[in-house]
C-alpha cells in the first residue's frame, strides 16, 4: 500500500482517531501563530490535514477565524461535529481550495510528512500573504521512558516518528528555514484510549488480519507490564510536541 492511500485511510477509525490521539499543547499553537498575529483583527487561518479537530478547536480557542481542509470526508464530518461553525473544505496541502494570499497561516498537525515538501510549499505559499505563517507540529511519544519505547516496538515506527528522529522536516521555497522549539508534557490516558490511539495509526489501519493479531499481542504484552493499565484503571503518558515555523517572504 502506498504512503497515499496510508494518509487517506484514516476516516475508517475517524472515531478511534478522535478517542486515542492527543490534543496539542496550547503555547505550541501559540508559538507557531504569533509571527502572523496583526493588532486588531483575528487571524485567518487554515488547518490543512486537520482531521477530526485535534489541532482546529485549539486554533479556534486563540481567536483565530479558521477553515479545515482534508481529503477524507470522514474526519471531515467528524472535526464538524467536534467543532462546530468551522468551515470545512475537501483538499490536501498540495491542492488547496483557497484563493490567492488569503490567509495569514496555515498549520498542519501529525500531517506534514504525507506532503510532497516541493508541491506543498509552493502551494501554501500561494494562499498566504506576505509575512504569512506556515506552521507544523507533532506530538511524538517519549520514549525515554522505558514501557513507552516498548509500546512503539510493538506497534512499529509511525513515518512522522522516523522524520522527527533523523532529518526533520523539510520545506521549499517560497519558505526558508524552519524555526524549531520543544515542549514536554504528559497526558492522562485509559486503556481503552490506549487502544484507541493503537487502532489510530495508519499501519495497523490498512493491517491485514495476521499482521494485526500480532500487533495486537504485543501491545497485550505491554499492557500486562504496566499496573495501572492492567488494572484498568490510567496512566500518564508522555509527550515531546515538535513545533516549527516559516514566513513568507
């Protein structure tokens, strides 16, 4: 299967997805807007690869007049039940239904490393004015703590967690450099959003039965491991959120 049809697969576990995923940090969302803030008038902003709202409903919270693009329309009739009176237009980052110079950002979360960085750049640099914002964030479990690292060698690497490990992400022009800052935090998870979060994840997704059993074996293996887990009750799970940032020129 390709990484295309993997970032599009998504709307089969938009539910699981809404569940399992975490929200992202609020000062992250901050950070990544305020070099396009103006004084005295709200930002328009558009979450490209928005999903089921993780990202647009924080937007949203910070003042921003905002419109969701993505391509699957079942995330999209999610984001639009989670998050009411939110525009929502069917597009990706390399084909946006916007006009010219409209926006003053547009972020992206969890969804920068399904983009071509050449073809999207071009294009979000086409709706973003001069001195427009392009921001992208990730949360990425730590596994600097050992049962975590051991839930990710069950479930297998994400593409985003492999990027966020070695180079990074990349944009083109019209962006230059892309700032980078870190936050560090912790959600309060359940089991049956730990499962969630599993059954989230693109790859298992699109598994084939087999493969799925054996993931969802190891994942059993973790959960016994962890006493809050097999207790059923919660437990803290750790995040780092990568946030980066680019103007327009």
């Amino acid at each position: 299967m390709t990484d295309r049809e993997k970032s599009t697969s998504f709307g089969q576990a938009a539910s699981a997805y809404e569940s399992g995923r975490p929200e992202y940090p609020s000062d992250a969302v901050a950070w990544m807007l305020e070099p396009a803030r103006e004084p005295g008038r709200a930002l328009r902003v558009a979450d490209v690869g928005a999903g089921t709202g993780k990202l647009t409903r924080t937007i949203v919270e910070h003042g921003a007049d905002v419109v969701a693009v993505d391509p699957d329309a079942d995330m999209l009739a999610t984001l639009r039940h989670n998050v009411g009176g939110v525009p929502t237009f069917a597009g990706t980052a390399e084909a946006l239904p916007l006009p010219d110079g409209a926006l003053d950002a547009v972020v992206m979360g969890q969804a920068w490393h399904w983009v071509d960085p050449e073809e999207g750049s071009r294009e979000i640099g086409r709706v973003l004015r001069r001195g427009g914002v392009l921001g992208l964030v990730w949360n990425i479990r730590d596994e600097s703590v050992d049962w975590v690292r051991r839930l990710t060698s069950a479930m297998g690497g994400s593409n985003a967690e492999v990027l966020l490990a070695t180079t990074g992400p990349r944009v083109a022009a019209p962006f230059g450099e892309l700032e980078h800052h870190e936050w560090r935090w912790e959600r309060t998870i359940t089991l049956a959003q730990l499962r969630d979060l599993v059954l989230s994840r693109s790859d298992i997704i699109t598994a084939d039965p087999e493969k799925r059993a054996r993931i969802d074996a190891a994942v059993d293996e973790v959960v016994a491991s962890v006493p809050e887990l097999a207790a059923g009750g919660s437990v803290a799970l750790p995040y780092v959120t990568h946030a980066f940032r680019a103007r327009r020129p």
